[in-house]
C-alpha cells in the first residue's frame, strides 16, 4: 500500500513537472519576474540567463563563516574563482606595483542583479582606480557574499588582510545587519535557518531538483506567502542592538586593519526603503512598516558612524540616499541595483578615496606583535 502511495506521488509530480515546464516554453516567462524590469529593456535575454545563473549557485558550510559559495563554479553570467568569490583568480603572491583593495559586503556588494561579473560594484571601481592612478595597478577583490553580515565579514577580514596583503578595505552593507532581525538575533547569518536546511540537510536534493518547475513554483506560490514576519516584534531594544552590534563589528574592521597600516572605509548601501520616489515597479519591494524600520537602524548607523569618524577611527561613507532624487527605477528588489547605478555608486566610493587621499596613506606593513 505504502509502495503504490509512492508511485502515485512520484507520477503524479512527475506529470505536474511536464505541465509547468511546458507552461514555461509557451508563454516564454523567466522564472524570476526581475528579469522583466525596465532597466534590463536593453538586455533582457541575459538578465534571464542571470537569474537561471543564481537560482544555480552552490554554497559550501564553513566552520566559521557558517556558508560561503563552492570554489570554481562556472555559469554564462556568474564565475566563482578558487576562493568562492565572484572575481577573476587571485594570488597570494602581490606585484611590487600593485594596490589591493579588500571588497566585503552582501548580495549588493556581491552583485546580485549584475549580469556580467565585470560590472559588479567592485570591478566598475577597480577600472575607475586604474584610471585614475595610472601609475599603479589596483585589484579590487570581490570578496563579498550574499546574505553576509558584519560578523561573516569581520572573520573574512581576518583570513584575507595578511595573507593577500591588503592596502585598503571597504565595507559595502547595513541592510543585512538589519534584515537578519526578521527572524534572528543581531550578528546571525541572514535567514539562518532556511540557509541551515537548505545547505546543511537538503543540498544533496537541491543539486538533483534543483531546476524542477514544480518545486519552484510550490516554494514562490505556496510556501513563501505563509512565511510572515511580525515587525510589531522588533522592538526598539532590539534594533538599538542591532544597530550597536553592526558598528561594533565595523569599528573593529578597522582597528584591526590599522594596527597593519590599513584604512577602512564603510559604505552604508542605499535601499529602496530610502527612495523618495518610487516608481511602480519599486513600490512592493518593502512594506511601509518595513521602511520605518529600517530607517530608524539607519538613523542609529548614520548617528554612531558619524561620531567614530570625527575621531578618525574610520572613514564613513552614507550613500543610503544617494538615490533620492532619481524618478526612473533604481532597485530590482529591496537593496539590489545593476547597470549605471552601480557606475553611481563606485564614483562616490572613488571620491572619498581620492579625497582622503587613502591610496597614499595606505600602505600594508606587517603588524608589530
């Protein structure tokens, strides 16, 4: 009785899987609905292949950054190095004439909507240094994450700063310090526990069924929508906790990066929660109560961020507004961008530089113990 009950399941998904696959080919619809914004009207075919690309992502656990993603994967939008980074290789070995800038962050940083590695932000602002500074040759390593927070950064800081000799680090985030407290404590990875099932218990099964038709529309039109997340729950404390954890973290990044020599700029990343304007296609990414959240830790980054940097324990760069003024769409989601937003983005991150002249204070050194 079990044994038919199986086979029955087993067909009737099975049958289930054909029809959706074949609803697929005759309306010609991506999977991921981002892939029809405006802003990919001029390359609509390899945004669809983007995100078919990221759906296809496999992650590995590590001991203490929890996840990061498996060396050497290759797809026709996304290449992962030896490392696990979205980037070119990377030696250890550093070129006399060579400038390292560590590139930390989250799915922003990473690239999540960036079709090409070579316009993600870090790889727009390593060709913006090399033409600027001619006279050097600057490696900007992506060495961000998605769903990373300041506690996976900070240990990642730790691996890369000596042994790939950094001269300059960057911290890209904010949002994902605050978006982990939808479900977690501050300083967990961002969705935990759906991360913990998913490449701890079931990664086996999502590389097999991994691009089932079925399982992707039962996850975004059954299984998403009962996932809610109380916001009235997220108490004052608990963002002030947040808020002190996140920069706690930064302001350690960079105390460790000074006893090397090394300056440390953070870059607080604008949302769409920040946008004045939002244009249709902008307006669900985040909830009104979802805003007023975020823009109250915002308030409490900006205000412990501000008062470190007079004291010069860090250069703060906020760009959470840089975005107010625009009318057209800007963010595929809640914090993602792509295209010459992120051309905005990299232009102010090289402005700080040149103006506090960090590519000549900068300069690695072996730390006196």
């Amino acid at each position: 009785m079990i044994v038919k009950l199986i086979v029955i399941i087993l067909i009737t998904a099975v049958i289930f899987e054909i029809i959706f696959r074949v609803r697929r080919y005759v309306t010609h619809t991506p999977r991921d609905a981002r892939a029809l914004l405006s802003l990919y009207n001029e390359e609509r075919d390899k945004a669809i292949q983007y995100f078919k690309d990221e759906y296809k992502l496999q992650f590995d656990i590590d001991p203490y950054l929890f996840i990061k993603l498996k060396p050497n994967q290759k797809y026709k939008t996304i290449r992962i190095n030896s490392l696990g980074f979205r980037d070119d290789e990377i030696s250890e070995k550093k070129s006399l004439n060579e400038y390292r800038v560590l590139f930390l962050g989250g799915s922003s940083a990473w690239g999540v909507g960036s079709i090409d590695n070579k316009i993600t932000l870090p790889k727009i602002l390593e060709n913006k240094l090399n033409s600027t500074y001619a006279d050097k040759k600057h490696t900007v390593i992506n060495a961000a994450c998605p769903g990373y927070v300041s506690d996976q950064e900070l240990i990642l800081l730790l691996r890369m700063l000596d042994r790939y000799k950094i001269d300059l680090v960057i911290d890209f985030n904010g949002f994902n310090d605050f978006y982990t407290l939808y479900k977690n404590p501050p300083g967990y990875p961002c969705h935990y526990s759906r991360m913990y099932a998913i490449y701890k218990l079931l990664a086996p099964i999502k590389r097999i069924i991994g691009s089932s038709e079925l399982l992707y529309y039962l996850n975004e039109n059954i299984i998403k929508p009962f996932i809610t997340v109380d916001i009235a729950s997220i108490t004052i404390t608990k963002i002030e906790d947040a808020a002190v954890h996140y920069v706690n973290n930064c302001l350690t990044m960079s105390l460790l990066a000074k006893s090397r020599g090394i300056d440390v700029v953070i870059v607080l990343q604008p949302i769409v929660g920040s946008k004045k304007v939002k244009t249709e296609e902008e307006k669900n990414n985040m909830t009104s109560n979802e805003i007023e959240l975020a823009n109250k830790i915002y308030a409490r980054y900006r205000e412990y961020f501000n008062k470190l940097s007079l004291n010069d324990n860090l250069s703060f760069l906020d760009l959470s507004n840089v975005f107010d003024n625009e009318t057209r769409t800007i963010f595929i989601d809640r914090a993602h961008f792509t295209g010459k937003d992120t051309e905005t983005l990299a232009d102010n991150i090289l402005k700080t530089i040149k103006d506090k002249k960090l590519t000549v204070k900068s300069n690695y050194r072996i730390p006196i113990t």
